[in-house]
C-alpha cells in the first residue's frame, strides 16, 4: 500500500490520503535502546463519520465493525506497532485500515432458508430409532415363563 496515495477499496468506496492522519508514537516491547529513541509505532485516525466518498450504508457499517477502535465521533483510530521500522508499520496500519473499510463494503449475506428433512430421511431415522429401542429394551430382566 503506497504511502501519499488514496486507497481504492472498490469502485465509488475510496479512502482519501487527505482524510488520514499519522502520528507516530514511541512503541513498547522489546527492542533496546532503539524503542527509547525512535518513535517507530503509528496511530492512524481516519474520520469515518465525515469522510467523502464512502456511502452512507458502508460508513454506518465500518463504525459498527470497528467497535472500540471507534469514537464516539466516528473517527476510526488503528494502532500499528507490529514492525521496528516506521515505514512498515504505515503501510500496516493503512492495510489494516483498506481491510476494515473492505469488509464493511461487501453486501450482507443472503438469508438462510430452511429446508425441511426428505420424507425418506424422516422414515430411516424413524426405523433406526425403534431398532435402537428393541435393542435396549432386550436388555431387561429375563422374565420367568
């Protein structure tokens, strides 16, 4: 995912560079010196409420899915410190943003419709049933005759 450039999800549903902001923040973990230095962690906030060309369907849809990393605004914040280096991280975080917005763009899926068990199904489980109780109840107390 290119750094400066929009992010096409489909056609009509673009994430504009414009409409993200970066800001880098020191990471923790491990790394030594290097993580009390370099500020190689990302914050991406993308303003999902007020952002151009994402239909109003999607937009409802990605602050839904987005759950907490959501604000109460509607501004979608994704944090990336995955990578030690800078460079990786944006392009994770912008990824990890184009694959949110790509989800909440796909049509919902079509409803279940219920079937019914064939009458052939319905018989057999009906026999194995009755031979199941055969069985068991062979298993009794052997009566005098």
């Amino acid at each position: 995912m290119p750094i400066g450039e929009d992010i096409i999800i489909r056609p009509g549903i673009v994430v504009h560079d414009d409409e993200i902001e970066e800001t880098f923040i020191r990471a923790s973990g491990p790394g030594g010196q290097n993580v009390n230095k370099v500020a190689t962690a990302v914050q991406l906030r993308f303003d999902a409420a007020n952002a151009r060309d994402l239909p109003d369907h999607v937009r409802e849809t990605l602050i839904r899915i987005a759950g907490q990393r959501a604000t109460k605004d509607g501004v979608i914040v994704i944090e990336a410190s995955r990578y030690r280096l800078q460079e990786r991280n944006r392009e994770d975080a912008r990824q990890r943003l184009a694959d949110l917005v790509a989800k909440a763009s796909e049509p919902p899926p079509k409803p279940r419709k219920k079937t019914k068990p064939s009458k052939g199904a319905v018989e057999r489980r009906l026999k194995e049933k009755s031979g199941r109780a055969g069985v068991k109840k062979m298993r009794g107390r052997v009566g005098l005759d």
